[in-house]
C-alpha cells in the first residue's frame, strides 16, 4: 500500500516536472528566436 502510494506521488512530481522543464524551454526558445535571427535561419536550414 505504502509503495503504490510513492509511486503515484513520483509519478505526479515527474509529470509536474516534465511540464515545468517544458514551459521553460519553450520560453527559452521563444526568447531565442527573437534574440537571434541566426539561429532562427539555421533552424530553419536545419528542417529542410
């Protein structure tokens, strides 16, 4: 009982994690972007 009981609490932190660790990068990529208009065109190179 006590071991399922950890399991769900990691499980709910990690997913809260993974979403924060998410939100952040995608702010960091935004900012970037705008910063850096080079590193945009690469990306973009990039993909092709």
């Amino acid at each position: 009982m006590r071991q399922r009981i950890a399991i769900h609490t990691y499980a709910r932190i990690s997913v809260r994690l993974s979403i924060h660790s998410l939100i952040r990068l995608h702010q960091r990529t935004t900012v970037r972007f705008s910063v850096h208009p080079y590193f945009n065109q690469s990306i973009r190179m990039w993909r092709q």
